[in-house]
C-alpha cells in the first residue's frame, strides 16, 4: 500500500489558503467571495433611492392627508413626520434585511447577499445595526462615510458592516467546469500493465469527491483522507505501486484508469449495437411495411 508519506514533488496541486478564508469543522476552507465594491454602490443606491422615494411620497402626499382628516397640529403633525422618516429610513430596512435573509431589491440586482462573519444569516440585531448607522453614513453624508469606509475594507465592509460584524458576499458565480485528468506522468509506466477491477459505487464515489476536494482540506485533514482511501481501493487493485508513490497520486490514477477503461467499454459496446442496429431494427423477410 502507498505510504502514508506525501513527498512535496508529487503533490497533486493545492490551494494556498488565505487568512481571510472560513474553515469549517471539517477543515473544509469554504471560499466566500465578498461582494465588489461597485456592486455594492450599485445596490445601495437602488435600496436607498426606493427608500427615500418611499418616504417623500408619502411625506408629499400621505401625510398631509392624514393631517388634515384627523386635524392634527403642528407639533403633532411635525412627530408624525419623524416616526414616518424613523419607519422608512430603519424599520423598512430592517425589516426587508431581516425576512428576506439578508437580500432587498438592490441587492438580488447584483448578486449579493448580507451575512454574518462566519457567513451565517442575520439576525435582528445585525440588521438593525446595519440600518440605523445607515441613516448617518448614506443620508447625511450623502453616502461619503460609507464609501470611504468600504474602500479601505478588504471585504468593502460599510461602517454598519463593521459594528453588526457582517459582509455583503456575492452569490453569483459562474459555471465551474470541472477539468478531466488522465493518469498521472509518474504512474502511467505503472498504469501499462495494473489491473483495476470494478469497485463499488460508494467507493467510487469518495474517491471522486475527495479528489474534487482535496485542494479545500486542510494539509493534514487531506493526507489523512487520502491514506484511507488508498487503503480501501488497494482490495482492487493490483499489482500495486511502490511504497513511495503517494496515496492522493494513487487515487487519481485508480480514478483516471478506470474512467478510461468504462469509457472503451461503453464505447465498444455502442459500436456492437451499431452494427446490429439493421437486424434489430429492419422487419422479417417479407412482412410488410405499412
């Protein structure tokens, strides 16, 4: 059985995870993209624009109405102008934020989406924060604070992003095409003359989505990994490499070998049937067509 042992050269390309990553328990590095700066403006501007036309809509036309059908006075209709501009400017934000889980209308626009550091969903607390600070650094300074808060952000992290302990991630990525490897350089003289028979489908399909994953492990979660399905798949194989072939450069040639053997076998098995398509589609002798 391979050893244990992974020497550098024969490593199977990793990923250099970065500090700003998010492991998991199972040392999984999840890669949670934040969103770019000019997205976020983008949505921001859009949320903030519907908000600030909610309220001069219902300032211009709602509350006058509302004044005079119950003949309010001045004071009175001055409170009622800053509970609308409380309920539109914070409790409409917080309240979209929080039902929605962190999405509004700016930010389905370009993809985002406000969680919490651990990329987790928000809560009241985080959503209100997010939207009381709001009010300061977008309406009274014209979205300057927060502009200038996001540019120096690695996540672009608005002032209210910084105090809730939450991050717009952007929830849009493109296609991933997975690419197909054949047997590795090292193993190929190897591969000439192994014989790898049918494993099980479990285990095919660990051994597939741990090398589709490998790069996310951690150093010693991924060797761990490797050596005990090199292990299992050895009862398949033979005769088997030496001793200092690593286990994860063991699984993708067993993998890529046997891809390559199901694919001539399906193959094979499609150019039969060709040449017996005319029997088994053609009618007998003289029955007719109709």
């Amino acid at each position: 059985m391979p050893s244990a042992a992974t020497p550098p050269q024969e490593q199977l390309p990793s990923e250099t995870h970065r500090s700003d990553e998010l492991i998991t328990g199972e040392a999984v590095a999840l890669d949670l993209r934040p969103t770019a700066f000019v997205l976020r403006a983008a949505g921001t501007l859009i949320d903030w624009a519907l908000y600030l036309g909610g309220y001069l809509l219902l300032a211009l036309l709602g509350l006058p109405l509302v004044i005079a059908a119950f003949g309010l006075d001045d004071s009175t209709a001055a409170a009622a102008a800053v509970v609308l501009l409380v309920l539109v400017l914070v409790i409409a934000p917080t309240s979209v934020e929080l039902l929605s889980h962190g999405k509004s209308l700016g930010k389905l626009a370009v993809g985002g989406r406000i969680v919490r550091d651990d990329g987790g969903a928000i809560g009241f607390r985080h959503a209100f924060i997010r939207a009381l600070t709001g009010v300061l650094e977008i309406f009274l300074t014209f979205g300057g604070l927060a502009a200038l808060v996001a540019l120096l952000n690695a996540r672009s992290k608005r002032l209210g992003d910084l105090i809730a302990g939450t991050y717009c991630q952007y929830e849009r990525v493109s296609r991933e095409v997975v690419p197909v490897y054949g047997v590795p350089v090292a193993m190929r003289d190897w591969a000439l003359t192994a014989d790898v028979a049918r494993m099980p489908d479990r285990v095919s399909r660990r051994i597939a989505s741990f090398l589709r994953q490998a790069p996310r492990f951690s150093p010693g979660t991924r060797q761990r990994l490797a050596s005990e399905l090199a292990s299992e798949a050895s009862r398949w194989v033979f005769p088997m490499p030496g001793a200092d072939v690593s286990p994860e450069l063991f699984l993708a040639a067993v993998s890529a070998l046997r891809r390559e053997r199901e694919l001539t076998a399906l193959t094979l098995e499609r150019e039969r049937l060709e040449r017996l398509a005319p029997a088994l589609r053609g009618l007998p002798h003289g029955f007719p067509e109709r």
